[in-house]
C-alpha cells in the first residue's frame, strides 16, 4: 500500500538549475524570511532556497530522497523532516513558501495553506495549468476564488516548456502564485464567517436569494440586493468579487 501511494505521488522533478535560480531570485524572498518546501525531492530548489532565505524548512515524504538529502545537503540553514506534508504541523511565525508539489495532491496542499489559521505571507507552488486557471478565475468567479480572493491576490508567475521536467509531465505546468494582500477586503477574522456566507450562498446553484433565505431574511436579503442593483434571480457566479465583499458586509449588520 505505501509503495501505491509512494507511487501516486511520484513527482515529475524540475531540471533546469538556470531557471530555478532565476524564478527564486525574482520572488519575494529575502535573507529575514522563513521558507517552506513540500517534497524537496533531489533538492534542486532547496539549495537556491538556502541561498536567498533565512532558513528553510523541507518536508520530504519518500524516504529514498529524504535520505537522499540528509547525505547531500549539509547547511544549518536547512531543516530537513520525513513525513506527510498533509498531516504537517505548519509553522507559528510569518513563512513563505515555494515548492514543485506532486500534480496528484497539488489541490489538497493549496486547501491547507491558504484555509490554516496562519497562512503564508507570499506562495509559489508549480502545479497544473488547469488548476491554476480554475484558481485564477478570470473569466467567471467559482466558489473557491470567491472565498479567498479577499485576503489573497492569484496569479501565474510563469508557464514551464515539458523539457524542464524529469521525468516529462503529460500536463502543462506553472507557476502559480498566491499572495496576502497588503489591502485586504474584509478583516483577518471575518474568514470563517465569509467562508461560510460564500458556501450558503453558492448552495446548489440556485439564485443567491433563495439559497440564502436559510441564514438571513427574505426581507432583509432583498434591502442588501437593491442597495446594490443586484436582480433578484442572480446566481453566485455572476457576481464579482467587489459585490460578493459588500453583500456580506451588509447581511453581516443584521444577521
């Protein structure tokens, strides 16, 4: 069973030292920073992360290339754990993060650190193009944009040719980036309470409306829509980020 599993989670490893060294250097990171990497592999973006960082925390679930590591990577710069990155305890102080994530669990690792009570400052992760634009969302909001565009800013950073991997991706891989923003929408400690509105909200597709009538009033649902020259009928995905941040805002007061 772990060699199943071992197996599902096998990564396809970046290969390009140039391009690594040069989308490290061009992302935020900095000497005073705190960085975490999932699934270091055969470490070719942990060591451009001991370069730029303060320190750097790698968590590594195969045993062959934790071990791998742990007799080719001697800095004390580097923390180096063996275990599941989805059951890892995620660090207390201010982090970042930049990692090539296996493509099988890519939106699982996203889910908990951006949903954790302390998520990171600034998030490089390669994963799918199709993921990344589903995050993105640039055409039509989706629920998962809707709840955490607030406090984040999404974006690809850059699009990788299949050579720059081994073995090579049957998938188109970026780098996808999520960042906090320094203006959020709505307070820290609004998340839980908006989460929840958005989930209400989107409910089973229905109208916004009717899916809401099981928190809020009929009446007052209605006062918020007019305010903001919504149609009764809208469904959740036709509305933009802005309108989603100020309809909470106002059901919140009489909730």
């Amino acid at each position: 069973m772990q060699g199943i599993r071992r197996k599902l989670l096998s990564q396809n490893f970046l290969n390009n030292q140039k391009l690594v060294s040069r989308l490290v250097a061009s992302s935020s990171i900095g000497k005073k920073d705190l960085v975490l990497e999932i699934g270091p592999g055969k470490g070719i973006i942990t060591k451009e992360l001991i370069s730029a960082a303060g320190h750097v925390i790698a968590v590594e679930l195969d045993n062959h290339w934790y071990r791998f590591l742990m007799n080719t990577i001697h800095d004390d710069s580097l923390t180096l754990y063996h275990g599941d990155f989805l059951s890892f305890s995620l660090p207390r102080l201010p982090y970042k993060v930049f990692a090539n994530v296996p493509f099988a669990i890519e939106g699982k690792i996203i889910r908990k650190l951006i949903e954790h009570e302390n998520p990171p400052d600034d998030c490089y992760l390669v994963v799918m193009d199709s993921l990344a634009e589903r995050l993105l969302a640039s055409h039509k909001e989706n629920m998962f944009s809707i709840m955490h565009k607030p406090w984040f800013e999404f974006s690809i950073i850059h699009r990788f040719k299949a050579s720059d991997f081994s073995p090579v991706p049957s998938v188109k891989p970026v780098l996808f980036r999520f960042v906090k923003r320094l203006n959020p929408l709505l307070a820290f400690n609004d998340r839980s309470e908006y989460r929840k509105f958005v989930q209400t909200a989107f409910g089973n597709g229905l109208a916004i409306r009717k899916n809401l009538r099981r928190s809020f009033s009929v009446t007052d649902i209605d006062i918020a829509l007019h305010k903001l020259s919504l149609r009764k009928k809208i469904k959740p995905t036709e509305l933009r980020l802005e309108q989603w941040v100020q309809l909470f805002r106002l059901l919140k007061k009489v909730g």
